[in-house]
C-alpha cells in the first residue's frame, strides 16, 4: 500500500507573515516552483499577466488569475509570487 503525505500549500494567515513568506516557508514550494516553470506557456502566462493583466488588476488574486488565462491553480501562485516579490 502506498501512503501520500498530504501537504497544504495554501497560506494559513498567520498574522505574522506575509501570503509570499508563507507560500516560501512551505516545503513543497520549490516543487512547485520548478513543475510551474517546465509548463509549456508558462512564459507566455508570465509575460501576459506582467504587461497586460497585473497593469489593470494589480491585486488579482492567483484563484483570479488561474481562471482568467485558464491555467492550473499552482502556475498562478508561482507567477504572482514572481511578479510580485521583483
């Protein structure tokens, strides 16, 4: 039998640190960091959301995101954390 372990990528709004801190401080961020970047229009999602997107909604949520340019949810975290953190 095999056992997964479950991991929760989303922030848990701990007063103290901030959605990027949280999202950074996750384990598996570096997983999802590098799985996003191998996607095939990952550059194309990042250029669209930095010169079209982030100009006229710049507190788009990543769920926003997501929906909009019809990617999976992770590819919009790790675009916005990238776009937003410089």
């Amino acid at each position: 039998m095999t056992s997964y372990v479950k991991a929760n990528l989303l922030p848990t709004q701990n007063p103290f640190m901030s959605m990027s801190e949280e999202y950074r401080a996750n384990s598996l961020w570096h997983i999802l960091v590098e799985t996003a970047k191998t996607l095939p229009m990952y550059n194309s999602h990042m250029s669209y959301a930095r010169d079209k997107i982030l100009p006229e909604s710049p507190k788009i949520t990543p769920e926003q995101l997501s929906q909009r340019l019809n990617m999976p949810l992770g590819e919009a975290i790790v675009i916005l954390e990238e776009l937003r953190s410089g």
